[in-house]
C-alpha cells in the first residue's frame, strides 16, 4: 500500500486517499467490480475537492459570520415571505444579473439573509464578496492613496455576487457615492449585486452628500432589482438580556401586545 499511497499522493488524489482503506473492504465484502469500484474512489475524490473549493470560496466572501436560512427565525417577524427569500436562494437572480435591495429598520435580519443568500450562491460555484458599505469606502480610499485604484475595482467586479451591508447606518465620507456608482455602474447588467438599508431611498443623496451621484446609482441599481422590505422587530432587541421580559414589564395591564417598529 505504500506505494499506492506516495503514487496517489504525487497525484494530488488525497480524497480518494482518505477513504481508500474503507472503499477496499466494501469492494470485498460486496463483490464490486472494478467499474464499481473506480467509480467509487473517484466520486469520494470530487467530493472532498468540491468541499475544499466551497471552504475557500466561503473564506474568501469574508462574511462577517456565517449565517444560513436554516438558522433564520421565521417566526419571530412572520411578516417575512419565506418563500421570496428561498426563490433568492435558487440562484436564478444571479444567472440573469440582477439586484437585490433589502430594505428595512435596524434589527430586522436584513443582513442575516444576505449572507444566508451568499452562502447558498456560494453552494452553486458561485464567487461571492461580501463587504459592509464603510469596508468598499474604506478599501477605494485607501488604495487612491497609494494610486491602486485599478486593483480595487477589479476585486468588486470580479464576483459574481458582491454584497455591500449596513447603508444607511450613518452618513459617508466626502466622495463615498462616487466610489459607489462606480461599483454599481459597472457591475450594471453584467454582475449581481445585493445591498441592505435601513433607510429610505430618498436619504441616500444625504448619506452620500451628493444628491445626483445617489440617484444615478439608484437609477441604476433599481432598474432591475428586487426590492425586500421588512418591517417588525429587532431580533437584537429579542436576544438581549432580559429584552423580552422589559416589553412585558412596560405593558400596561390589560394591554394586548402589539408588535413596535424597530428603531
């Protein structure tokens, strides 16, 4: 077998490596034939190379926690369309380059399902990059320091799916919107984009300080995006300590419980 083994692993096969032992004894104890075996190791070999590949391209979105749908709380805001959020997850937005604009107050899980979204894009073979709004600010400014403009912009061209989080949080740095519809002009029609808010589309030229360069990404961005609002509560709010006894405390007695806007 040690030859066997240094032959495989000059051959780069350590998929097939790893469960070679395992495969002989299922061969002999089932009577395999060779075609059955072959396929076999070489099936155990894809898998483990297709399981490599989806690590390092889950790596390389540099989410900022990985979140799935699985560990989504539907029932806690049930005005959320699940059905809408798993449609995103098929993919098919990406094949047709289109947007997606999550839109809603602070809390609601806007972010949870943009990812959970990039995550499932990146089960695909999709290439994702997800960043926060002030992570793209941060990273263009950076590099116009240094004249490295060029190589930025390729990193946010380059995916098939960009996620850009937290618009909205507070207001920009001078030239912020000129960085953006840079990205999202370029990316127009070619690459998908999602993006999240927590404020109203006609606050974007006062975030951005530039009421022209806001619509023109707009125009853009929008032409062909699905827009998911969401409204309820912050599950922030929900998993802090003692959050959900303080909204009962606060009831008047006899009040029935009413769902409040996030903040």
């Amino acid at each position: 077998m040690s030859n066997l083994e240094n032959t495989l692993k000059q051959l780069r096969l350590s998929g097939l490596l790893q469960t070679l032992d395992v495969r002989l004894q299922e061969a002999v104890a089932n009577r395999l034939g060779h075609a059955e075996f072959l396929e076999l190791i070489c099936q155990d070999e894809i898998n483990v190379r297709q399981q490599r590949l989806m690590e390092r391209r889950t790596k390389a979105a540099d989410f900022r926690g990985l979140k799935t749908l699985e560990d989504f709380d539907w029932s806690f805001n049930p005005a959320i369309h699940r059905k809408d959020i798993y449609d995103l997850a098929t993919g098919n937005f990406i094949r047709q380059a289109k947007d997606v604009l999550f839109l809603g107050p602070p809390g609601v899980g806007k972010s949870h399902l943009a990812q959970a979204v990039g995550y499932e894009a990146i089960k695909m073979n999709f290439q994702v990059l997800y960043r926060s709004i002030f992570d793209l600010v941060r990273d263009f400014m950076k590099d116009e320091a240094f004249n490295q403009q060029d190589r930025t912009l390729r990193c946010y061209l380059k995916p098939e799916l960009l996620i850009i989080d937290d618009f909205g949080l507070k207001q920009l740095p001078k030239n912020s919107g000129e960085h953006l519809f840079e990205v999202i002009m370029r990316r127009y029609e070619n690459r998908s984009t999602i993006m999240t808010s927590n404020r109203p589309l006609e606050e974007w030229g006062k975030l951005l300080g530039d009421v022209p360069t806001a619509g023109a990404i707009l125009d853009r961005f929008l032409h062909h995006a699905q827009v998911v609002a969401i409204n309820g509560k912050s599950y922030r709010v929900k998993e802090a300590p003692g959050g959900a006894q303080e909204t009962k405390k606060s009831r008047k007695p006899n009040e029935p419980a009413t769902a409040e806007p996030a903040s």
